[in-house]
C-alpha cells in the first residue's frame, strides 16, 4: 500500500475514516443550510450570522479544559459515541424545526449554542482517540487522512447543499431538509466506532478521579517548552491567520469587485490546496518542530504575498498556496502536539491544544474585521501574515532553547530520552479545521 494511505490497512481505522467522510460531508451541507437558514430569518441580517458563528466556538473556548479531564477518565471510543448524539439531537431539531417552517432567529442561536457544546467535548476525545486506533507510528499518517477527508468533503459539501437547497425552492424548508440529511451522517460514525474490534485498540487506561486535575493538565503542559512552542504557533496562526471565510469575502467584494459566484470559487481553490496539503502530510513518517515553524513562517508569508496580488485571477492561483502552507502547518503541529503527550495527559492536553486553536477565533475574526474596516481588505491578509510570522518568531525565541526543540530530534513524552518516531478539531474545526 501506498506511504500515504498506510493507516487505511488497520481495519479499525478504515471504519473510523469511512463513518468520518460521511459524516464530514453532512458538516459541510450543515455548515451551507444554517447560514443561509439565518440569512433567510433575519433578512439578511450579518450580524445574525456572526452570532450564530459565535454561539458554536463560545462552549471551545469555556469547556475545553472539562472536556479534556472527561476524555481522560472515560473510554474514548464509548464517549464519541455519546458525542456524536450530542451532534447529531441539535441537528435534528433544528432541521425539524426549519422543514415544518418553525425555525425563529433565538432558536438557531439556542441550538447553535447546545451545537457547541457537543463539539467542546468530541473535539479532545476525538483527537486523542486517533492514536488509540493505528499506534504512535503511524499517528502523522492518520492525522492527514483526517484532514484530507475533512478538506475533500469541503469540496463536496457546500457544492452539494446548494444544489438540494436550490432543488428544494431555496426556502426555510429547504434547509431544514439539507440539516437533516447531517443529523442521519452522525449514525454512519456511531456504527463504524460500534463495529471496531476492540482488542485491536490500544486503549489507554482511563485516569482516576482526583482533586486538580485539569490544574495538573495546564501545569504539565506549561512545564513543556517542546509544548508551548506549539501552543503559541498555533494561537497567532488561528486567532489572525485562518480566518479565510472573513478575508476571501472582503478580497473577492472590495478589492476585485466580484460576486458571490467568484467569492465560492476561491473556497473551492482553497480547499484543493487543503487537500494537497493534507496527503503530503500523510506520507510523513516523522515530524518534527522545525517542520511546524518553517510551515507557519511560509504560510504567514504565503498570507502577505495574497494580500499584495493585482488581480483576482493572481488571487485565486495563489490560493492554493496557501490552503498546502496551512494545512502543512496544522496537520505537523497536532501530530507533534499528540505524539509528546503521555497517554494520562493526552485528553487533557488535546483539549487545551483545541482551546487555543479555535478558541481565538471569536477573539481573531472581530479584529480582522475592524483592520479590513479601517484599514482596507489587503491588510487583513498582510497583517495576519505578519501577526503569525510574529508570533512564530516570538515562540521560538522563547522556548526553542530547551533540549530537543529546533535542530534537534523531538523530546520523548515523559523525559529526555529521544522520542519514537512521531506521527501525527477542528466539526469546526476542528476546523476546525480538523475533521471528525
């Protein structure tokens, strides 16, 4: 079998990564049908559409380090379960609620904010539970499958809910049928997690109840320079560079003056770079901090030269450059996030890995939306850059001189002896961009 698709001989993984692309796609149609669901409630209304952005990243951003001591204490594999029905009851209400022509602005932001929620607590079990399913040797190889199927259902998702949206009338009803069609995708991942052998797993031992344990989580992680230095890439990159739905828009309507039709193209014109970026990454078989640093430094710059391009047509080419540096970037920071944590801590550490990602996200976009404001469209992309360039620069200043950072082979979880081999959240992403 080909290096990059190696995880896809485990036959556990073959059936978490097939209930996952179905259910990614049910993501993206979702992600399509609720904001065009807002837009129809509220006339329009942006605000609206940010507030429900909003409601979804808020529990992240408060729940993750509880979430993180829950999949460390409980079985991951039974705990997604539960977390896929968290996913998949909001879903089903607001579809029901859209279908029947019920739906009320409030309402969405309720089931927006109960959304969340379920998010907040499968984000770090699913993230830990990767490497319970292939083994640390091929962790890197699985995390970019992840992110392929989540960039591949990208492609397809958004595509495909505006064509059942349009097929449908484009009304409130209309989306409620493409929500619904999400909620039935959580069943593909309940069955593949019932049906994996579970003697194939390496299951950690689950961690017993004590006082201060998410103290302990944050304590261990903030002893870690090799930790912190992904930390600190990762929340300059997420909070003020991967806020590609906020500078794609500004770029494609004030800068080039184009429409809605051109603005979805570069959404697709990303995605593809996502996905090139997402299988190189699946033929890593090692991973190291160098490799995060060089690929936040080329996706800051990456960022810079879009905003600096003449033409929408130099725009949308050099998009794809950015989705490989991004993704390049994510995929080799959690897969060498993941493989330094020690199994007790991997939960724990997960969730607060999580928290920073896309919990910067309702800190970023209001900022990023204020320089396009006063500023001009460009800069959000070159002052994201920069803002990442920045803050990779300040991360290795402060915490590469610790033992096995840069240069240097990765620092084994539990002390100084050099590590295995390592390898490798997003439905926001993660994503957020991760994938489930």
């Amino acid at each position: 079998m080909s290096p990059t698709f190696r995880s896809l001989s485990n036959r556990n993984y073959r059936l978490y990564a097939s209930g996952a692309v179905v259910s990614n796609v049910g993501t993206w149609m979702q992600r399509v049908a609720q904001d065009w669901l807002v837009l129809q409630l509220s006339h329009g209304n942006g605000t609206a559409l940010g507030v429900t952005t909003g409601l979804q990243f808020l529990p992240i951003l408060l729940l993750s380090p509880y979430a993180g001591l829950v999949a460390d204490r409980f079985p991951k594999r039974r705990l997604l379960q539960v977390t896929q029905l968290m996913l998949a009851l909001p879903a089903l209400v607001l579809g029901l609620l859209a279908l029947t022509d019920t739906a009320q602005t409030w309402m969405v932001y309720v089931i927006a904010l109960v959304f969340g929620v379920g998010s907040a607590f499968d984000a770090p079990a699913r993230q830990a539970f990767v490497s319970e399913i292939v083994g640390q040797e091929d962790v890197t190889n699985a995390v970019g499958l992840n992110s392929a199927s989540f960039n591949l259902a990208r492609m397809v998702g958004p595509a495909l809910a505006g064509v059942l949206i349009a097929a449908l009338g484009s009304g409130v009803p209309a989306t409620g049928a493409v929500i619904l069609i999400n909620a039935v995708s959580y069943g593909a991942v309940i069955l593949s997690l019932q049906r994996m052998r579970e003697a194939d797993l390496r299951t950690a031992e689950p961690v017993a109840r004590s006082k201060g344990m998410i103290r302990d989580g944050v304590r261990y992680t903030m002893a870690r320079p090799d930790l912190m230095l992904i930390l600190t890439i990762v929340f300059f990159a997420g909070t003020f560079g991967l806020n590609f739905q906020i500078t794609s828009a500004l770029m494609a309507t004030e800068v080039f003056h184009k429409g809605a039709g051109e603005y979805g193209l570069l959404g697709t014109t990303l995605a593809v770079g996502s996905l090139t970026g997402a299988l190189l990454a699946a033929r890593r078989v090692r991973v190291r901090h160098r490799l995060v640093v060089l690929a936040a430094v080329a996706f800051g710059v990456a960022e810079v030269v879009a905003g600096l391009l003449p033409t929408y047509a130099a725009f949308a080419v050099w998009t794809p450059v950015i989705g490989i540096a991004s993704l390049t970037m994510i995929t080799s920071a959690n897969a060498t996030f993941q493989t330094s944590l020690t199994p007790e801590m991997r939960g724990r550490g997960m969730a607060l890995y999580m928290m920073i990602f896309m919990g910067g996200t309702p800190i970023g976009a209001p900022i990023v939306g204020w320089v396009g404001q006063t500023f001009g469209a460009r800069w959000t992309l070159i002052g994201g850059g920069l803002a990442t360039v920045a803050g990779t620069a300040l991360a290795v200043l402060v915490f590469s001189r610790a033992k096995g950072l840069i240069g240097h082979r990765a620092r084994s979880a539990g002390g100084d002896a050099p590590a295995p081999a390592p390898m490798g959240s997003g439905r926001r992403q993660s994503a957020a961009p991760s994938s489930r």
